[in-house]
C-alpha cells in the first residue's frame, strides 16, 4: 500500500459520511429509541405491568347524520346508471 493511499484511508476514517444505501428511515435503522409509527394517534396508554389501558377521552368518535325519514339511503344499488353531469 502506497503512502498516498494509506494518507486517504486514515483521513476518511473519521469523515462524516451521508446515508447512502436505504432511502426510508426505518426504526431498526434509526439511532435508538427512534419510533417512526403510522401517523395514527394513540387511543390510551401502556401501564406499568405492560397492559394497553383504552382511555374513552382519546377513543375517536364518529358522528354519523340520521337518515331516517329522509329519501336517502346508506347505500347505491347496482343497477343505477351514473348520469352526465
């Protein structure tokens, strides 16, 4: 091994080097204690003897409108054509 080439290994040791390889960050390759989770909010917590406690405060609600009375329906049966706008 020449020296030049000795002198460019040992000065690119040390060098800082970007991620090159994976474009996704992914929590095994993350630096430790990385959680990249689903972008879906937690409905509760995790106790102190590893249990998952649902709290209702956090549990989503679905507000759906009455129907009843009214000429709308739930569903679009199969056999209705799309009209042109």
């Amino acid at each position: 091994m020449s020296v030049l080439a000795m002198l460019a290994s040992s000065a690119l040791r040390g060098a800082r080097r970007t991620r090159t390889g994976w474009s996704i960050l992914t929590p095994k390759l993350g630096p430790v204690g990385f959680y990249k989770g689903r972008g879906v909010p937690s409905t509760g917590r995790i106790t102190r003897k590893g249990a998952f406690q649902v709290l209702d405060h956090k549990r989503p609600e679905c507000v759906v409108p009455d129907v009843r009375g009214s000429e709308l329906r739930p569903y679009v049966a199969r056999g209705v054509k799309i009209a042109a706008p």
